[in-house]
C-alpha cells in the first residue's frame, strides 16, 4: 500500500521514501561500483565502450541528489529556525565519520596483513601513509597535497562535510531570492564558469579535476541540487507526468553514453531526472527503499572489497594458469559479492553504529525536541 505524501510550504509534496528516487540511487550506485571495477575485466570495459568510462556523472548526481534531498526534508525546519548550522553539520558528520572510520580501520588492518605474509598490493601508491591522517577526518578535498589513496571514493564525503556547514546559509539565500528559475540559471552559469576555468587553467573539466580539489567540484553540483529543489516548491507536477519525465530523462541518460560524450547534457537530463523523481508519489516499494539504503554502505565499502577481491583473484589466477572464461566469471562474480558486503555492513556495522550515536545524551535530546524525525541518508555514492 502506497503512503500519502505530506504537503511541504507552496503545496509541494513532501518527499517520499521506498520509491523512484531511493531506486535511482541503488542503480548509480552499482554504476559506480561498475566503474570502478572496468578496468579488473580480463578485458577493460572501457576498451569495450567509452560509456563504462563516465562513472563521473553517477558521481555528479550523487553530489546533487544530496543537495536536494537535504533541501526537501531539512530545508523547512532551517527557515523556521528549528536547527542551526552547528547542530546540523554535527548530525550528519555523526551519520558518516563512525562508518567510515570502521571501513578505513579494515584497509589498514588488511594492509598490515598482506605486509606481513609478504605480499605486494597491486597499487602501492594507494596505500601511503602520509595520506591516511587526511583520510581519518576527510579533509583530502580540501587541497591536500599527494595522490588520493586508501579508500579513494570518500573524497565525496570530504567535499559533503564543507556542503553540510555552508547548507542552513545556502538554504536560507536560495530560499530568499524571489524567482527561483533566476536562481537556478545564475548556479548553472556559475557552474559552467567554474568548469571553464578549470579547462583553462588546468586542462580537465571540474568533473575531472584530481581529487584533492573534490571542494572544486562538488560545492556547486550540491549547491544545484539546492537550487532544484527550490524550483519543486514553485512547480506541483503530476504524479503521472513526473513518472513519464523520470522515464524519459533516465532513458535520454543511457542514450546519449551510447552515442557519444555528452557531458553537460547528461548533467541537465540528471538534475531533470532528480526534480521528476522527487516530484514522483510515493510508491511503496519497500524493495526500492531497503535497495536505496545500500547505496551508502555500497559506497563506503566498495573499493576494499575489490582490493582484496581481486588481489585473492590475481593469486588464484596465476597458481591454477586459469581460462578467459574462468577469469570473466571471477570478475563477474565480484559485483554481487560487493553488494553482499554491503548487506551485511549495513545490518551488522551501520545500523549498530548509528543506534549507539542515537543513544548518546545530547541525540536523544535532539530526537525529542525535533519530534522523533527519521534521518535521512542524504550521503551518497562517488
């Protein structure tokens, strides 16, 4: 049975969950679990198509999509005044630091364990430790000097925390300008401009900048998302309509990877594909919710599963002297195994680790002066 959708301020309907966006959250992630293993096939995906090579944007709607979802579930109770900036960066630092802290503690431990039976990793420049204290209090997108290591897809979360503190007084000017449509064309001016620059400068576009700049980055795709949001206040779409848009622009996505690099209007079809999901009724597919729960851990622990994964592959390999088919289907196999880690991250790591943040005194104060409302996990994936 389908859940009724609250209404927010202007008639706009609150967001719903266990539906079209918690689902389109699960498949980016997988796309970027995809990318990152493209280059481990026997044959790199991205020698078999360019499309396997643009992770990037699934990155890029992540760092949207966290935008939006924070503006549609956090932004009225900011312009009333019932969170301020520190209370709110403390939240959602709390949601994300003890997990990937627990993730960081397992690259170390696994490190430390090959080390010792005298084995090399296959990427040594990931494993630096000059890098790791960076890593520990993700900082590394804040101009961090030296190569991105360890668990390299945290540099979102980097780059999140700095979105997290800014997000009350983002919310509160955006919320303030009168057109929101001025608002959302002056963003993407901004955010082309600052693309621009780079190109000029360093000769990659802002989604392909190194990942020390990841503040670079992903500021102004978060700050877009903002800004989409915004615009869901002023626009009440149709729930059959908005279905109709999210089909359409998914599809619009995966045609323009098949026909070529397309990169900008990928982008616009993905901040499309948010607004239409977001003003989506709610469905109550619980499978879509428990699958777009997966996203984070899937995020969190992907790139360790695929360090051991195929390090223990690459053993396995050279001792049995192993067939191509043999070598696709250990490749293969490796996508359900990060999903099955991610399942159990979730349920035996995650969740513990947030009922003991929710059990401190100063949460469960804040749980009962806000009414008992659900977090949200507004990380995402990169």
């Amino acid at each position: 049975m389908s859940r009724a959708a609250p209404s927010s301020r202007n008639g706009a309907t609150a967001l719903s969950r266990d539906g079209t966006l918690d689902l389109l959250r699960f498949m980016a992630a997988m796309f970027i679990v995809l990318y990152h293993v493209a280059e481990r096939a026997p044959l790199p995906l991205f020698a078999v198509h360019p499309a396997f090579s643009r992770g990037y944007l699934a990155t890029d709607f992540f760092l949207m999509l966290s935008g939006y979802v924070l503006a549609r579930t956090y932004g009225p109770r900011v312009l009333a005044g019932g969170v301020g900036t520190l209370d709110f960066l403390k939240r959602r630092v709390l949601r994300i630091w003890p997990a990937h802290l627990a993730v960081l503690v397992a690259f170390i431990a696994f490190y430390l364990a090959t080390r010792v039976i005298g084995l090399e990793p296959q990427n040594p420049q990931w494993f630096q430790w000059s890098q790791l204290l960076p890593q520990v209090f993700l900082v590394q997108a804040w101009f961090i000097p030296g190569p991105s290591g360890w668990n390299i897809p945290t540099w979102t979360l980097s780059a999140l925390i700095v979105c997290y503190a800014l997000f009350p007084l983002a919310w509160r000017w955006v919320s303030s300008v009168r057109s929101p449509w001025m608002a959302l064309a002056v963003g993407l001016v901004a955010y082309l401009a600052i693309d621009f620059a780079a190109r000029a400068l360093i000769g990659l576009p802002g989604y392909q900048l190194p990942l020390r700049f990841g503040l670079i980055r992903g500021v102004p795709l978060f700050m877009i998302g903002l800004l989409i949001a915004r615009i869901g206040e002023t626009v009440v779409m149709n729930g059959r309509w908005a279905d109709a848009l999210s089909i359409g622009a998914a599809v619009g996505v995966v045609a323009l990877q098949a026909l070529g690099r397309f990169d900008h209007l990928s982008l616009a079809l993905l901040g499309l594909l948010i607004f239409t999901a977001g003003a989506s009724p709610a469905k109550g597919w619980r499978w879509a919710g428990a699958a777009g729960r997966l996203s984070f851990p899937l995020f969190l622990t992907n790139q360790l599963v695929a360090v051991v994964w195929f390090g223990v592959a690459r053993l396995v390999a050279n001792k049995l002297n192993l067939d191509t088919p043999a070598l696709w289907l250990i490749w293969a196999m490796a996508l359900p195994a990060c999903l099955l880690v991610a399942w159990l991250f979730e349920r035996l790591v995650d969740a513990p680790l947030q009922g003991w943040v929710k059990s401190l005194p100063d949460s469960r104060a804040r749980a009962r002066q806000s009414g008992g409302i659900r977090e949200v996990d507004a990380v995402q994936a990169g």
